[in-house]
C-alpha cells in the first residue's frame, strides 16, 4: 500500500491549516522563519504538537532551534518555514480540493 500525503493533508484541515499557515509566512523570502503557531482555537497544546510533527516528519516544515534572535515569553521564535516539498504537497491538496469541488457542481 502506498501512501499518498495529499490524502493525509486532505484528510487532517486542521494540518493543512497548519502547512498553509507556514507556506504563507515565507512566500515573499524562502529563508524567512516564522514563529511557532501556538495556539489553535478549539485544539488542544497535544494536538497543536502532533501536527507540528506530522509537518516535520513528513518533510514539508523545518525547524530552527539552533539559533534564535529574540526570545518572548510564550512563544517559539522564528523557528519553523516550510520547504519546497512542503509546498509542493500544499498545492496539490489545495488543486485536488478544487477539482473535487468542480466535480460535485
């Protein structure tokens, strides 16, 4: 069986939430990190980290704990950006649920 990541994004809005908020933090800079979503209303911190390491493990997000500019209470700074598979796999999600969507009207 193979498994098809546009089906797990498909699957999990609240991931694809999650990688859309990052591809769209460095869209304008591919070098840009951007701070750690920390809150997602009605999840859980649990679910907000699985997800954050869905992201890593599949690939589409990296993280940058080994240097960072400014620390603040309560937040994980300039720590994640998304790669090109992870932006890859967004777009195909994001034309896939379009199609999907045609082909119901």
């Amino acid at each position: 069986m193979v498994f098809d990541e546009v089906v797990r994004l498909k699957e999990n809005p609240n991931l694809l939430r999650l990688l859309g908020h990052y591809v769209e933090a460095n869209a304008a800079d591919r070098e840009a990190w951007a701070d750690r979503v920390m809150e997602l209303p009605g999840h859980d911190a649990k679910e907000l980290s699985r997800w954050h390491g869905e992201l890593l493990a599949f690939g589409w997000v990296e993280q940058n704990t080994g240097v960072v500019a400014a620390e603040r209470p309560g937040a994980c700074a300039l720590c994640y950006r998304s790669t090109a598979a992870g932006r890859r796999t967004l777009q195909r999600a994001l034309a896939e649920h379009d199609e999907e969507l045609q082909d119901a009207a």
